[in-house]
C-alpha cells in the first residue's frame, strides 16, 4: 500500500456499528434491566441483608451501594445517549457533547477489603456485573469518541474521584 492510498484508508468501528445499529437493543436492555435489578435489590433483600452484617461490613456495604448506583445511573446515561443518537433525537455530535458529563469510571472496593467476604452473595453478583457492563461501555466509548481525558477542576487541579468519595461520606456523616 502506498503513502497516498494509506491516508484514503476508513477503518471500521465496530462498537460504533454496534451502538448505531440494531444490535445495540440487547446491551441497551442489558444495562437497564441491570439498573432495574440493582434498584429492587437494594430497596428489598438488600436491605434486609444489610442489617445483618457487622458495622465494618455495613460501612463497606453503604459505601459500595453508592459505588454501584453511581455507576449503574453513568452507565444508564451513556446508554441513553447512544439510544437518542441511533433514533435520530439527537446528533452524534449533541451526544458527543452530552457524553463529556458522564463518567464511566466509578471504581469498586478491593475484594480484599476489610469485611468484603461479609457481603451478601447477590450484593457482589451485581457489583460485579455491573463492572463488567461500565468496563465494555467504556470501551466501546473510547473507540467511538476517542480516549478519555483527565477531567480538571475549576481551580485547574485534576479531579480526584477518591477525594470527591470522601468528601461526600464525609457530608453524609456530617463530619467536616
């Protein structure tokens, strides 16, 4: 292949034929059903589970719980994005645009954390397949949009998700 004909050379996307087609209605039903899960675990067995674990094995659990939602919701706005995008509601470039408030890497516990082996069964399961569900979307993102970018602050320092975390557990607690 020559110089001239590299530069004419369109590489295929798949993940963006896959969110701009048909195929995308099973992964789409795949994260929403996930969503739906989560929420009634959480608001039922979850919670009856809960009350049975030690304190440090509730700290950890109310912690990842908020892991969990907060991925589950980035994962549901990406996937909402790209369902407007392949109905015509809105551009690529609207949901480009869009997209740059959803996060796709909202990280778990180690399962080496203290009290991890305390927490339920299907608790983890859902942690779990939720990882998996933002690991394939962000991937697919990245191909579709390009590598993500480091978010910075207004004061221009780089965002730390783990800081913004303690932060928030911080408030909760009404700890300053």
């Amino acid at each position: 292949m020559n110089d001239s004909s590299k530069g004419s050379a369109k590489t295929i996307k798949l993940a963006e034929r896959r969110v701009f087609s048909q195929s995308f209605k099973p992964l789409y039903q795949e994260g929403m059903g996930l969503v739906e899960q989560a929420a009634e675990y959480l608001d039922g067995n979850g919670r009856a589970e809960a009350k049975k674990l030690s304190r440090l094995a509730a700290t950890l659990y109310a912690a990842e719980s908020m892991r969990l939602t907060t991925r589950l919701m980035q994962v549901a706005s990406w996937l909402l994005l790209q369902r407007a995008a392949n109905s015509g509601e809105m551009t690529r470039d609207q949901v480009a645009s869009e997209k740059s408030k959803v996060r796709l890497d909202t990280a778990s516990a180690n399962n080496d954390a203290a009290g991890w082996v305390e927490l339920p069964k299907d608790f983890l399961d859902l942690v779990n397949r939720s990882l998996r569900l933002q690991a394939l979307v962000r991937r697919m993102d990245e191909e579709i949009y390009g590598s993500a970018v480091a978010e910075v602050s207004p004061s221009g320092h780089p965002v730390n998700p783990v800081s913004d975390q303690i932060t928030l557990l911080n408030t909760a607690f009404a700890r300053g």
